[in-house]
C-alpha cells in the first residue's frame, strides 16, 4: 500500500498549496501564477481559508527568501568600486528597505523580481526582509482567497479568465527582465551619492561630507 494512501486527502491538498506556491515564487522573470490554485482551492470546504492562506504565504516567501539571498551574496562579484558607490544607498535601504519589500508583496503587480534582487545586492537586513515579505503576502493571499469565498465561484473565474492573455504575460516578463537588466545597471553606473545625499544627506559617510 502507498503511503500517500494513508495520508489524508486533505493534508495533500495543503502540502501541494506549499509547493506550488513554492515553486511559481522562485522562477524569475516569468509570471507563472500560483492565484490560481488559492482560488481554485478555497471553493473546496474541506480546506480552511485561512491555513490556504497562510501555508500559500509559507511557500512564497521562502522562494523570494532564496531569490534575496542569492542577491546577498552575489553582491560579492561586484567590483569593490561599485559597492562603495553604493553605500548611500544601502543606507537608506537599511532605513526604509522594509515599505519596499512589504510594497511589492501586497501588490500583485510586477516587476516584485527587481526590488527583491535591489535589496539583496544592497545587503538589506534577511531578517527583516523576511518579515517584511511574509507580512504583505499573507494580507494579499487573505484577500485572494476569502474574495473568491465570498464572491463566489462564477464571478472568480469570470475575473481571472479576463486577466490570463498570453500576450499580456509575455509583456510582464518583458518588463521584469528589462527592470532587471536596468536596476543592475543603475547600481554599477550610478553615482548614488551625489542623487541621494542631496536628499538624504545622512547617508553619506563622513568622509565624503569631508572632500565636499
């Protein structure tokens, strides 16, 4: 006998919500949608809305947790030029970093892909990125699954039919690489310490401020 067959089915449905969700958040640039299966799953009333929601919120973040660590360390190839360049804005990351990373996973549009690569290279804090990430995603994936439950399934699938063109999934992913190509670009190119410092002159470092 199978084990799969002594598990209920139930607990398979939550464990597939978790790698989907997985799954789908770790692949860049193309917008592989897992809305789909909290939608789909929250019309089963076996399934509790809430743990739909908050195992979906699991899974996704641990896949843009991946996607920012990878930036993190990957950060080391850069040319140490560039990272000092690059001090004002990690300054003001550390600071602010937090409504950047809350922002892109509340909202369901993208490029959300460019904001986790731009902390990760500007070595935000992990740990508040984390927790920063999981606190959007959760409200967003609360809203997605009690709005299809009380909405109803017919009006649901009439909405994401209309959102699902293969040529508008094709011009997001465009544009998330194109955003990419263009953040990591900026970082290498930019003088940030001319744009930000005349902001926030309290990312620059004393020394800076001294050869003004």
């Amino acid at each position: 006998m199978s084990l799969f067959l002594l598990i209920p089915p139930d607990i398979l449905s939550y464990v597939n919500i978790l790698i989907v969700s997985f799954i789908t958040s770790i692949i860049l640039f193309v917008p592989i949608p897992y809305v789909p299966v909290l939608i789909a799953t929250s019309f089963n009333e076996k399934l509790d809305p809430n743990l739909i929601a908050l195992i979906s919120t699991v899974g996704v973040t641990a896949g843009r947790s991946i996607i920012f660590l990878a930036s993190y360390y990957g950060r080391k190839i850069l040319k140490d030029r560039t990272k000092e360049k690059m001090i004002p804005l990690q300054r003001l990351l550390m600071r602010y970093g937090w409504i950047g990373a809350f922002i892109s996973a509340i909202t369901p549009f993208p490029p959300d892909d460019m904001i986790i690569i731009l902390l990760g290279i500007a070595k935000y804090n992990p740990l508040k990125f984390v927790i920063a990430n999981f606190a959007g995603k959760l409200i967003a994936n609360m809203a997605v699954v009690w709005g299809a439950v009380l909405m109803g399934k017919p009006l649901i699938e009439q909405i994401f039919a209309q959102s699902q063109s293969p040529l508008l999934l094709i011009v997001i992913s465009a544009i998330s690489v194109a955003s990419v190509v263009l953040i990591i670009y900026s970082l290498i190119k930019v003088d940030w310490a001319k744009i930000i410092g005349k902001w926030f002159p309290w990312t620059l470092s004393d020394e800076h401020k001294d050869n003004k």
